[in-house]
C-alpha cells in the first residue's frame, strides 16, 4: 500500500521548522511511511537549499527553504509503505563529537 501523491491541495500552505543539530531544520509536517520526520538545509559550500536525505540520483537544488520543504513534502508523500530502504535517512557520524 502506498501514500497517494501529493496534490497542491494537500499539500501545507505552510512549513513549522525546528533546528537540527547538525544545521539544518526538521520539517514538521513531513513525514514518510516509515516515520522518519523531513529535514532540509543550506548547509553546503554553495548555500542552496537541499532535502537532507535525498536519495535521488542528481544535485536538487531549491531556492527557498520553503521550496526545498514543499518537494519533501510531495516526495515523502509518494513513497510506498515499505520504505526500508528508499529515502531512508543517511547514516550521521557522530564520533568526532
């Protein structure tokens, strides 16, 4: 079973962020089938915004924060339910902290 694709309807006319540790926001209304919560940031060389765990083949690149939060959005809506490997967030290592 799988999410229905998001539709500009369904999809929030506005994001709620928290700050992630590692500098950029979670992304409150995302969610994906398996429970993992959106993240996004700037946190690059380039400082263009990203889908932090964006597995698709390709440098995405948003202009806004918002934007790079609406294409997670339609993204994480559009996974199937099995996601135990798709989108999965990337191993973060924290050793050197």
């Amino acid at each position: 079973m799988s999410a229905a694709p998001a539709t500009p309807s369904d999809t929030p006319s506005a994001f709620t962020y928290d700050r992630w540790r590692h500098g950029g926001w979670y992304v409150l209304e995302v969610r994906y089938p398996g429970g993992a919560i959106g993240c996004v940031s700037r946190n690059f060389p380039d400082r263009k915004w990203r889908i932090v765990c964006d597995r698709r083949p390709g440098d995405i690149t948003y202009r806004s924060r918002d934007a790079a939060a609406r294409a997670e959005y339609q993204l994480a809506r559009a996974q199937p339910a099995d996601t135990s490997t798709a989108n999965s967030p990337a191993p973060v290592d924290n050793s050197s902290q």
